[in-house]
C-alpha cells in the first residue's frame, strides 16, 4: 500500500501539469481542494459510523483545524499548482522533498523536536541541492523558474504548518476526521476564488484529460493517498514510511521524461543527490 501511495504521490506533478493545460492555477487549486471535500465526506460519514465512542470536540479543536485547513489545503494546493505552471516535474518534485526539513524546523520552534549538529549539516547539505538546482545551466531552457520553485517551496511550507500544528489535534481525534474537517474549511476558503475564476470560465471547453488529471489530484492524490499514509503510520514504524519519500522525486523525474520529455540534466541529478542526501542525513540525526 505504501508502495502504491509513493507511485501516485509521484505521479501527482506529471498531473498537475496536464491539469494546468486546461484549467488557469487560480482556478485549479480551489476546485481540487473543493472536489476533494466532497470525496472525503462519505469517508467522514463512515469514519462516524464506525465509532465506538463519541469524541469531545473543543471550540479550539475547531478553530485550529479550520485555520489550518487554510495553510495545509487552500494556501498548499494553491501554491503548488501556482509554481508547478512555471517549474518543471524534477525541480517541484526535489523542491518537495524537503518538507522533512521543514517540519523539523517547525517542529523544533514548538519545542516538538531538538536540532543537532548532524540535522544541521544536513540542512546544509540539501539547501546547496536547491542552490545547485536554480543555478545551473539551462534552468529557463527545460520550464524550471526561480518562481515556480519558491510556489512550490511555498507550499511545502503551508503543509507543513499543518503537520506541525496540528499534530496536537490529531493526537486526541481520528486522522480521517481530522483531514475531512480540514479539508471542508480549506474548500470554504477557497470557495470566494473558486467562484470568482469559476464565473469567467468555460467548463464545457475542458476536454476529457483536463478532467481525468482533476480526478486523480483530487481522489487519488488528496483522499485515497492520506488514507493509506495514516493507515501505514499505525503499522509500519514511521522511519521505515519516510524511506519510500525518498523514491518520489526519482519517479517524477522519470515520468516527466518519459511523458513530458523533461530532460534530466546534470543539474537536476547533482542537486537531486544533495537534496535527497540531505534530507536523508538530517533524518538520521
């Protein structure tokens, strides 16, 4: 299943890309985050069912969420598909594997988690990875931007918020819950932008891919790939999960040549080992 998770996850930019063929960004990552919601609402009804005791909810349990199903699902998805429309698959796809780093950082300004000498070299070690990936030769030349990856790199760190702050939360309730919650008050965020873009577009243009690509981000990527991932978190121990992230950026980079004909320059394959080795040493710290 985690194997499963990790090929769509992958997938995902190749996606995202056809998606931005047919449907504007700004219009894009709210209609995800909304598709999604609506996917995820018999899952929350069966999650309900399924319960054995009846869970106290705090007003700040739902001010939390909500807040942060503004940073984790309408900002993310948003940022994302903002930078994967001027970036290309392998960049996005690196620029994402550190959000491992992120959280730790995150995670430590909480006092969640301790910074050491190795996790800092290892920080160090991924960031020249970024550096080596937007400063080498024929970045413009295969759809890569400084833009596109500080979008993605935002929302990275949008998500990453919403690991970090909600791990309190997710420690009292079910996970499925939780994400079904936060992801309908993302959707009820983005909702303004979702009708100002949706009054000025012609759905009925939208040919069979556009709508597929939707479909996947929003049912394969969004509700079917956390499901698996919380699923796996309570079988498997979590290092033995965070291994197969490191696959990802490997698999997109292949895909997007293989389907997108993004070549894979010695650019991407110098910084690609220094993002996945720092990534891979800060998780060893």
């Amino acid at each position: 299943m985690v194997s499963v998770m990790t090929l769509i996850w992958a997938l995902n930019f190749i996606f995202a890309k056809i998606a931005l063929r047919s449907f504007p960004p700004l219009l894009l990552g709210p209609l995800r985050a909304a598709t999604a919601a609506v996917l995820l609402a018999p899952v929350y009804a069966w999650a309900r069912l399924r319960q054995k005791t009846e869970e106290t909810w705090t007003l700040r349990d739902v001010v939390v969420l909500s807040v942060l199903g503004v940073f984790g699902i309408t900002l993310n998805q948003v940022f994302f598909v903002l930078g994967m429309k001027s970036t290309s698959v392998a960049h996005a796809a690196l620029v994402i594997a550190t959000t491992p780093l992120q959280v730790m950082l995150l995670a430590a300004m909480r006092g969640q988690e301790r910074i050491t000498p190795r996790k800092v070299g290892g920080m160090a070690v991924a960031i020249g990875g970024i550096a080596v990936l937007n400063l080498g030769p024929g970045r413009d030349l295969h759809g890569a931007t400084l833009g596109g990856d500080l979008f993605v790199l935002m929302g990275s760190l949008c998500f990453s918020l919403y690991t970090v702050f909600g791990k309190e939360v997710c420690g009292r309730h079910d996970v499925i819950k939780v994400n079904a919650i936060g992801y309908a008050a993302g959707a009820l965020a983005g909702a303004p932008l979702l009708a100002q873009q949706a009054m000025r577009f012609d759905f009925a243009a939208v040919p069979g891919a556009g709508w597929w690509a939707l479909a996947y981000m929003a049912l394969l990527s969004s509700v079917v790939c956390y499901l698996i991932f919380y699923y796996a978190l309570n079988h498997l121990p979590a290092s033995r999960v965070a291994v197969f992230s490191y696959l990802q950026p490997v698999i997109a980079s292949v895909a997007g040549l293989a389907i997108l004909s993004e070549p894979i320059t010695g650019a991407v394959a110098a910084g690609g080992l220094l993002v996945l080795s720092g990534v891979w040493i800060t998780g060893r710290g």
